[in-house]
C-alpha cells in the first residue's frame, strides 16, 4: 500500500511540475527554466528507481495475493479505494498549497530579475552613453588636429608650389630672354661685347685699354676694343692690340644638333661650315683692324662660350691657318683671362723699370734725412742723461732730508695745518 501511494505521490508531482513548466512563458519563468528542468531530472530518476521497486513489490504482492480468498481481496480492494481516495484528496490540497507558494516565489523573483535587468539596462544606457561621449570627444579632437595638420600641410605645399611655380616662370622668362638675346645677330654681337668688357674690366685698369677704337689710319672701322702697349722708342706713345667678339651661334648650333641626333653628314657639313665662318671672320679683322706699327702684327678673336672656343680648336689645323695667314689668335674666356693677366704682369713689370730711378733718388734723399735724424738722437740722448742725473741728486738729497728728520716729533695733522697751512697735491708735486 504505501508502494502505491508514494507512485501516485511521484506520478502528482510529475503533473505539477510539467504543469509548472508550460504555464509561464514570460522571463521570470524563462530564468526559472533551468532550476525546473533539474528538478524534473531528479524527480524522473527518483520515479524510475521507485517504480522498479514497485514492480518487484507487486510481483511479491501479486504472488501472496493469489493465495487469497476473492472476498478478502475485494475487501482490500475497498478499503484500499477509501484509502486511496482520502491521500489524493489530502494530496490535492497541498499541491494546490505549494503551487500557490510557488507562484508567489515565482512572482517574487521575477520581479526581482525585471528590476535587476532594468537597473542593468539602465547602469548599460549610462556607461554607453559615457563611452560615447567619450569615443565622440576623443574623435572630434583626433579629426581636428589631423585636419588642422592636413591642411597645414596642403598649404605649405602649395606655398611651395606656388613658389616654385614662380621660379619657373621667372626661369622661363630669362630663357625666353636669352634665346631673343642669342637668336638677334645684333644683340647677340652685344651680348659677346659685354662679355669681352667685363674680362677687361676685371683685369686691366681704365688707362689700359679703350672701346671702339680706329686701329686704321684713313679708315672709319672701329674694333669693339684695343689694350695700349706701350712703345718701345717713345715712353709716350703706345701700339694698339685689337680684340674683336665673334660668335656664330647658327653654325654652332646646327653643329651641336647634329652630333646629338649622330648624323655623320649633317656633322660634317656643319663643321665645314663653321671652320668657312671663322676663316671669314678672321679674314675681317686683319681687312679692317690690323694696321702695323700703329699696331701689332695680329689680333685676337674672342669667341664667347668656352664650348665654341673647343669646337674650334677641335678643327686640325685651323688655329695655325688663322695665325699664319691672317695674324688672328682664337681665345675663350678662360684664355683671355689668362692673356690678359699676362698683360698686367708685363705693365707692372714695365711701370717698375720705369720707376725705379725714381725710387733710387727717393732712398738717397731718405738716407740724408736719416744721418740728421740720428744727431737728433744724439742730442735728445745727451738732454735725458742730465735730467736723469738731476732726478737723482734731488732723490739722495731728500733721502738725507728725511735722515735728518727722524729725530724730529710729529705734530698732529690740525696743528700743522695751522702752521705751514693744508699743502695741495699741486703744490706737493710742485
């Protein structure tokens, strides 16, 4: 009897909880789902080994029962039923009691867990809110200063653009200037010109040279400049050295073009070219500038760019066909400068033979005025003796004076004031 009972005890117990468990569907009952669920695992394992139990019971029940008679079994049977009937009524009551508890727990604690996750959203809502304060301030600083020194630098580039941008344009204007400059024969034959001035300039003195001069005598030619050398027979008179610019930029630059581009013909045509030009122009200068002895006996061809200047040297044989059959010599700027430093030696040399006479006279002069400046010495010797001797017999005397003195009381300072008066240090040096 008490196996049944506890079988229908476990049997209520199953109902109630699976009752339990598909009544609540809100999230308090969600929470409690797992507590549930091992509950119901225990009570599923309890019930089987119980039923276990049972069977082996009933079998041993079974077995005395068979021995019974029918009236005591249906006795049993009925007083069992009562039995029955009074532990499921009592057992009914405290299911409906505990599922009434549980309930109120259950309410409890979903209330509970409803404020716990609200306070946990809300405690959530804070710090998000905060860390996207936060994340937004330290975004905002971020893109400002990345900004601030994106455009900082966009804008120094572009200064430097801008700048670099002007140079150019400044560089393209002189190179346009230059090219009008060498591309204009006149302006061309200028620009040699000044080139030619300034070596001059720099090297020799104003007196030493002179522009446009007529080397000729009858003639109206002027070469661009002559350096004075002086005469041998007359310090008076001097002999002109011309030097004239030449520069044959076309021919040059279509010689330059073809050797860049190898064209062996071009080349060669070009260099024909060229070497005809200079011969001409050397011809001009001798036609037109070299007149002996109002001058020397050849000229000098200044070719501007030392580039041109090699170019032509580069030609065999065509410096010594100018020298010998025109009296023309080439130079480039370095060369002149050379030549013309050579000059300056040679008129400094010239100036010092012609001075040194002068400086011969000069030191005879200062040997007589040196044997009277020694008498003066002599004399202004003699002068500091005696006053060095008369310095020194005043010092012994007073050293003697103040021998004499020792013996002698000091007065104080006031009284002899009063006597002798306050002496001055004027008078004390005096």
């Amino acid at each position: 009897m008490e196996n049944i009972l506890l079988v229908v005890s476990l049997i209520l117990n199953m109902i109630v909880i699976i009752l339990l468990m598909f009544k609540r569907t809100d999230s308090g009952a969600t929470l409690l789902r797992p507590e549930i669920q091992q509950q119901s695992r225990l009570t599923r394992d309890e019930l089987s080994s119980r039923l276990e139990g049972f069977s082996n019971s009933q079998l041993n029940l079974l077995t005395k029962l068979s021995g019974m008679q029918k009236q005591e079994l249906v006795t049993t049977l009925k007083t069992f039923n009562e039995t029955l009937s009074s532990k499921v009524a009592d057992l009914s009551a405290l299911l409906k009691s505990d599922m009434k508890h549980n309930e109120e727990r259950i309410d409890k604690l979903r209330e509970r867990v409803e404020d716990q996750l609200r306070l946990l959203r809300e405690d959530n809502r804070g710090q998000l809110e905060q860390m996207r304060a936060t994340v937004d301030e330290k975004l905002q600083n971020t893109l400002e200063t990345r900004l601030g020194e994106s455009f900082k630098l966009v804008s120094e580039r572009l200064e430097q653009v801008h700048k670099g941008l002007g140079e150019m344009q400044s560089l393209a204007t002189g190179v346009g200037d230059l090219k009008k400059v060498l591309s204009n024969v006149k302006t061309r034959g200028n620009w040699g010109e000044i080139q030619l001035g300034n070596l001059l300039e720099q090297t020799l003195t104003a007196e030493q040279y002179e522009a446009n001069v007529a080397t000729r005598k009858g003639s109206a030619d002027r070469v661009e400049f002559a350096i004075k050398l002086p005469s041998k027979t007359n310090d008076e008179q001097f002999i002109w050295m011309p030097i004239d610019s030449k520069f044959p930029l076309e021919d040059y630059q279509r010689l330059i073009e073809a050797q860049e581009a190898g064209d062996v013909v071009a080349a060669g045509e070009s260099v024909s070219k060229l070497e005809q030009r200079i011969k001409l122009e050397a011809k001009t200068i001798k036609a037109k500038y070299i007149d002996p002895p109002h001058t020397t006996d050849f000229a000098v061809m200044f070719l501007p760019t030392e580039g041109l200047y090699a170019e032509v040297l580069r030609r065999p044989g065509l410096a010594d066909t100018l020298q010998r059959e025109y009296r023309v010599t080439l130079a480039g700027p370095t060369t002149l400068a050379a030549l013309l430093n050579s000059l300056q030696m040679g008129f400094r040399t010239l100036a010092i033979e012609k001075r040194s006479s002068d400086v011969w006279q000069l030191l005879g002069a200062v040997k007589t005025e040196f044997g009277t400046f020694g008498g003066i010495l002599d004399k202004t010797y003699k002068k500091l003796q005696e006053a060095s001797n008369t310095i020194e017999t005043a010092s012994r005397k007073t050293r003697t004076i103040e021998r004499k003195l020792r013996s002698v009381q000091e007065l104080p300072s006031n009284e002899s004031i009063q006597l002798i008066g306050h002496m001055e240090p004027d008078e004390e040096l005096a």
